[in-house]
C-alpha cells in the first residue's frame, strides 16, 4: 500500500511511514544540501530521520548550489 504526497508540486507515491530523510534518498538528494518544507513549516535537518511522511503531506525541497 501507498500513499501520495505532493512534491514541489507534483504528486508523488511513498511508502507509508517513511521519512524525510529515506524520501530525500529515493530521490537522489543530499540531505545536507536541501532544505524541506513541510505543510508550510521548515523541517529542521536535526529531524530528518525522525519526520515521517503521511498520506497528503505537501513538501516543497529546495536545493542548494554553489557558484562563483
């Protein structure tokens, strides 16, 4: 079973349960370069691995890059 949250927005299928961290790995992101809001509140990245995603959850991931 699965469920669906929307990502910068576009919908997304997780698997219940998993968090901010093992999302951010599925998509190939370092989680020390991103930052993540969640329902329009900032997750801290000391939370990470503890914030779990639910059904419905709206995520905006911004990435960092640096530059000269």
């Amino acid at each position: 079973m699965s469920a669906s949250i929307i990502v910068n927005g576009e919908i997304k299928s997780i698997e219940p349960g998993i968090t901010v961290w093992g999302f951010l790995q599925t998509l190939q992101l370092d989680p020390r370069k991103v930052a993540v809001e969640r329902n329009l509140e900032i997750v801290p990245k000391s939370l990470f691995k503890n914030v779990n995603l639910v059904d419905g959850d709206k995520l905006e991931i911004v990435h960092f890059i640096g530059g000269g």
